[in-house]
C-alpha cells in the first residue's frame, strides 16, 4: 500500500513539473519577476513615447521647411506682372528671410559657347516662322497693336537705358518668354540668397530703318536680323539693375560676374526646356536669345 502511494506520489510530481514547463514555454513572461516586468512594461513605453515624439518633431521640422519654401515661391509668383517699379518689389512683395538645409550654390555652366551655341543659320528659321512680317519704321510698329506686345515696363527686367536702335516691342510668346527668364532670374537670386538684381534687355525689335541705320555704322550687321520680327531680344550679362536703392541698409554689394554664373544658369535651363535659342555674344556683351 505504501509502495502504492509513493509512485502516484511521484507521478504527480512528475505531472505537475512537466505542466509549468509547459506553461514556462508558452508564456515566458510568467518567469519573470512582478517588479522587473513592470520596468520593463515602463521602458517599453517611454521607448514609444521618445519615438513618438521624434516622430512629430521630424514632421513639424518637414512641415516647416516646406511652408518656407512654398511662402518664397508665393512670393515671386505674387509680383505683379506690370505696371510696377522694380525698386517697389521688396516693398510691396518681400521675400522671406530662407533657412534652407540644403546650401544652394552658384556652378555656372561648364561653357558658354558650349552651352548658348545658337547661330543665325539656327535662330533664323525660327524667327521667321514664329514671328510677324518686318516692321518698317515705328509709325509701322505702331500700327501692329494686334501683332506686337508694348514691353517697355515689367517688375521683372529693365530696358536699357541707352537702347536706341531697337523699340520695345515683341510678339506676344517672346513677351512671355521674357518676362519668365527675368521671374526664373529673381527666384533663383532668392534661393541663392544673393540681393535682388533685374536683368537688362539691350535690344529688342529692330525696323528696317534700324537695321539701315545700323548698317552704316557697323557694315558686319547682317540685313536679315532676327530682330526684324519681333521674336528675339538680347540681355545684358555684364550689367544688372539693383532692386534696393543706394540707400538701403539692407543693400549688400554682389559681382556682376557672380550675376552672370546665376543668369547662364537659367538661361540654360530654359535652353534645355525648349523655349528658346541661346547665342552668347562675346563682342556685344549678351545673350541672343530666339523664342521657339
């Protein structure tokens, strides 16, 4: 009898072991202390909260850096398209102080003949489809209002000041395309955070009596001029019209070569979009720019 309880005795025993052996292997935490499973549990959640936490923070810095950025843009496109003085453009439509993380830099291009090899054989054919029969004289240009767009006065570029060969006069698409070189011009300024510079247009349509004119002056000039239809311009690269006047504190002096890296920037760019065609003129100091 005894013999008899001491093996049910064992069996038991053996039987219980095996259960919390079982139960050691399915539910591993039940081994572990009622204090240290509560630290745990606590780390575990000040873990997420911590992850959590940055989580916000890193989308609140996103969110920021984008409503800088969107706020510069909005800006330049806000700029009243004419009517305005270019000195009035910080004035009326201040860019933002930018605090990008990513620097922007000045590369320029690799070369400028390389990159605005555009020549009359190419500028040409382009001209005479895109633009309007030549204008004779200004009485002429006067007449083809429906024709021809008055370019003399945009916050975005500024007409030279000496231009006497030429009158400010283009078909309604190189208008456009004008005025989205000197908008492209100022944006990239504001990114680079370099001071708000315009660029300046030296010559635009030229009439008959201007390429005849000019001609006696310069026997080079060729008689089939893009400028004859209203579809080219040229822009300054050795001269720029400051936005801030002399006395602004604010006003901090910049290179014209510095200008110039940023403006071949754009105007390659826009080059490579189709917009136009790009010559760089060495002897007149510009950019004989054809919309296509």
């Amino acid at each position: 009898m005894k013999k008899l309880k001491k093996e049910l005795f064992l069996k038991l025993i053996g039987a219980a072991v095996a259960l919390l052996f079982i139960v050691r292997l399915i539910w591993p935490s039940v081994n572990v202390p009622r204090s240290q499973r509560e630290t745990i549990e606590t780390d575990s959640n000040t873990v997420s909260d911590s992850s959590t936490t940055l989580s916000i923070d890193t989308e609140i810095a996103e969110i920021k850096d984008s409503n800088d950025k969107q706020s510069m843009i909005a800006s330049i496109d806000s700029l009243p398209v004419i009517g305005s003085s270019a000195i009035d453009l910080l004035a009326v439509n201040p860019i933002p102080a930018l605090d990008f993380k990513q620097p922007h830099y000045i590369y320029s291009v690799h070369s400028y003949s390389h990159c605005f090899p555009d020549v009359q054989d190419v500028q040409y054919p382009a001209a005479l489809a895109q633009g309007v029969p030549p204008v004779a004289n200004r009485a002429d240009a006067e007449h083809r209002k429906k024709d021809l767009v008055y370019v003399g006065a945009n916050p975005y570029y500024m007409m030279d000041s000496s231009m006497n060969r030429s009158i400010p006069y283009l078909v309604p698409k190189a208008s456009h395309l004008l005025q989205h070189i000197g908008r492209r011009f100022l944006d990239s300024l504001a990114v680079k955070h370099i001071p708000l510079h315009t660029i300046i247009v030296t010559s635009v349509l030229r009439t008959e009596e201007d390429v005849a004119r000019l001609r006696r002056i310069n026997t080079n000039a060729s008689e089939q001029s893009c400028h004859c239809f209203g579809t080219t311009f040229d822009i300054s690269y050795n001269r720029y019209h400051t936005v801030a006047p002399p006395d602004d504190p604010n006003r901090r002096a910049v290179r014209n070569d510095s200008l110039k890296f940023v403006l071949s920037e754009v105007l390659r760019d826009v080059r490579a979009e189709g917009l136009c065609y790009v010559k760089y003129e060495v002897k007149q100091g510009c950019f004989h720019i054809t919309v296509r």
